[in-house]
C-alpha cells in the first residue's frame, strides 16, 4: 500500500487528537493551526489516531516535527513507516535536507540516517520557525537528513 493512502492526512476533526496525542508525548503544539497540518501524516487505529507526524516546508529544506505515537502502539514501527512517508513527501516537494530538534529520540533518528547538526549551522528558515524560536529548548539536538 502507498503512504499517502496508508498513512492520510488529517481532517479537521482530527484536530483535538493529534494535539491531545503530541501534548500527551511531551512535544509542542502551541504553533499548530489546522492550515499546518497540511503535511502531517496519521496512522488509525478504527476512528483513535494512535501515531502522527509532520513536516513544514521551507523551500528546499524541511522541518520534520511532531512525530507521536500513542504508549500502546510503541515499538510496532509505526514512527519508522510515518517518517518514511514524510520523508518521500518531502522530495516530491522538492525538499532536498530534513531538520528536526529532538530532547529525547536522536537514536531513533541517527538510526534512520539522521546526524547531528550544529544548531547554528541550520538554515536562516529553520531558524525563524516557531520550534527553532521558542518551542523547542536550546538543549535540543539538531539534526539533519539529505534525501536522495
């Protein structure tokens, strides 16, 4: 099955969930509106969102964010498979390097080929969104992934 189908984007209705979901995981939602979740991803289990993830495009360079899954469904892959679909998004935006700041998963991320970047050496654009500004600690890692 293609990730746009297995993997949808949100409705308007799903707007309450995710951010029940990613509150839930300890990760920001104060920036989100329901115009951002154009490029998010969720994975269902009947009518419960039980993972998400998103992606905000920034010309050629993309921020990889929100990525949750719910506590019952960890270990199943299911953040593996949404970034995967995330990430073949991103290139048919013409997006050519993924950023994302993380506190606690830069092993699941180095693991699927994401290394760690100066916060300094991240793009003027990364650096003006809200996560770069204020959302995400300055103790967050950085990291970034080149897509083929």
């Amino acid at each position: 099955m293609n990730a746009p189908r297995e993997y949808p984007r949100p409705t308007v209705g799903d707007f309450a969930p995710i951010t029940a979901l990613l509150g839930a995981s300890g990760l920001p939602t104060a920036d989100l509106s329901l115009p951002a979740l154009a490029h998010f991803r969720v994975s269902r289990d009947g009518e419960r969102i039980v993972a998400v993830a998103g992606l905000q495009p920034l010309g050629s360079a993309g921020l990889l964010r929100s990525v949750a899954v719910a506590p019952d469904r960890r270990g199943t892959g299911l953040a593996t498979r949404l970034v995967a679909a995330l990430e073949a998004e991103a290139t048919r935006l013409g997006i050519h390097t993924l950023y994302l700041l993380t506190n606690t998963a830069e092993r699941f991320f180095a693991a699927r080929g994401y290394t760690v970047l100066p916060r300094a050496a991240a793009p003027a654009a990364l650096k003006e969104t809200a996560e770069f500004r204020q959302l995400c600690p300055d103790s967050a890692v950085c990291m970034q992934k080149v897509l083929a």
